[in-house]
C-alpha cells in the first residue's frame, strides 16, 4: 500500500484506494476518525493539496464526512435506493431501518392540468395532496408529496399516516391494491426549503423522483420526492442486448 511516483494512475486516484483498502480492512467503523491530512501526507509522501484532492472526492462520494475543527470520519454506507413499487416504510423496515415521518401539508386541491393529466382525471378534480419528511433510524432521509384523487380515497385526509405505511392503508380501509407502477430518476439541486428539511446545505445534490403507481390499470397517485443524494445509490442487474456470438 504504497504511491508509485512512475505509474499512469494520478497519486491522488491511487490514495484513494489505498483509503478505501484500509477502512475496509482495518475495520473502521461508521464515525471512526481517519488520520489527518497532514498524516496521511507524511505516511505516503504527498503533498497537502494531493492528500486534500482525494478526501474531498471521497467526501463527494459519501465515503468520508468531514467535521470543522475536529477532523474526517467513515460516513455510513449508501442505501441502494428501491426500484421497485414499495412504500418507505415497507422498504426501510427491510432494511433494518426504523422509519419515521412528519406531516409538512395535507391537502384537498383541485388537480392541475399537468397532474390530472398524470393521474388521468378532469382538471380541477379535488386530489389529496400529502407532503412528509421520511426519515430512517430518526435521521432525514427524502421528502414526499404525494398526490391521490379524492375519488380513490375519499376519508383520506381523516387518517393518521404517523408510523404507517401509505400503501398499507390504501390497501386495508378502501381496498386499492396496487399492482404496477413506473419510476423516473434524475439528478437535481436541492431548493432552500427542502435542504433545510433533510439537513443539507443549500444547492446539494438530490435525486428527483416522479412515480405513477396503479391498481387494476388505474393511476392511483403521483408522487414526486426529493432524496439525499448523499445516501442513496442505484443499484441494477444488467443484461446483455445481444447474446449471439458474431
């Protein structure tokens, strides 16, 4: 575990997996400080400004953490982020997370011409619009809104949502099963607003999720959710296109 001064590989990439290497077989655990910038310097023969490029790469890739006036951590592991159709809770008790909520908004609205055309109803059709901060073991982890016609759920907005799963209840007190659904992803900037929720400094990285979920081939809700980007990842098997041989 050493820097070779002659190889392709910039040093600051080969420090990097010599960091990587060593958390994961010394057996660092979440919240273990790391030595020093200028330790870590000494030990490989590198300069500060070397030593500080790869932690803040690591930092930007959720590794590491860093903490003013009192050094760099182990950050906790990415979850690999759901893709497929489970609520929050059901997918963080799955885990081994305990998750939690806290009610921002609920709502009745008239349904927009953008969303009503998502859900596949009238404009102005009244819509449940639910907003929550979802958390897991108490930390915040995404903001939800989600948006159900009030013809699907018609006493939703008389229901306790703390502690329960939203699909759960869907299913149990009016019958909605929901059997399909599709997901985009993408990445985006956090708003002042929703940083201020999930503990992020203003402009951070998200990732921006719009999902259809349907029962019997209807649109039940559309839900469009602001995740940390800092501990989520994707995660997918991949195929090949062609399996011939020429």
């Amino acid at each position: 575990m050493t820097i070779d001064p002659a190889s392709p590989i910039p040093k600051y990439s080969q420090l990097r997996e010599i960091l990587l290497d060593w958390i994961e077989e010394s057996g660092l655990a979440v919240d273990d400080a790391i030595p020093s910038e200028r330790e870590l310097g000494a030990r490989y023969g590198l300069s500060r400004m070397t030593v500080r490029q790869t932690i803040d790469h690591l930092v930007a890739e959720g590794k590491l953490y860093r903490v003013p006036g009192k050094g760099t951590f182990v950050a906790r592991p990415k979850i690999e982020m759901s893709l497929r159709l489970a609520s929050f809770t059901e997918d963080m008790r799955a885990r081994g997370f305990e998750p939690g909520s806290r009610d921002l908004a609920r709502r009745i609205d008239p349904a927009s011409g953008h969303l009503a055309r998502l859900l596949a109803i009238r404009p102005g059709a009244p819509v449940h619009h639910i907003e929550r901060l979802r958390t897991a073991d108490g930390e915040p982890m995404a903001v939800e809104r989600s948006n159900i016609p009030l013809a699907v759920a018609p006493g939703l907005a008389d229901q306790r949502l703390a502690g329960r799963s939203l699909y759960r209840l869907l299913e149990e007190e009016y019958g909605v099963l929901l059997d399909s659904g599709e997901q985009t992803i993408e990445a985006g900037v956090c708003d002042p607003a929703d940083a201020r929720l999930l503990g992020l400094p203003a402009g951070s990285a998200v990732l921006l999720l719009q999902r259809r979920s349907f029962a019997a081939g209807v649109c039940v809700e559309v839900a469009i959710s602001t995740y940390r980007a800092d501990r989520y990842q994707l995660r997918s098997t991949l195929d090949p296109l062609y399996r011939g041989t020429g």
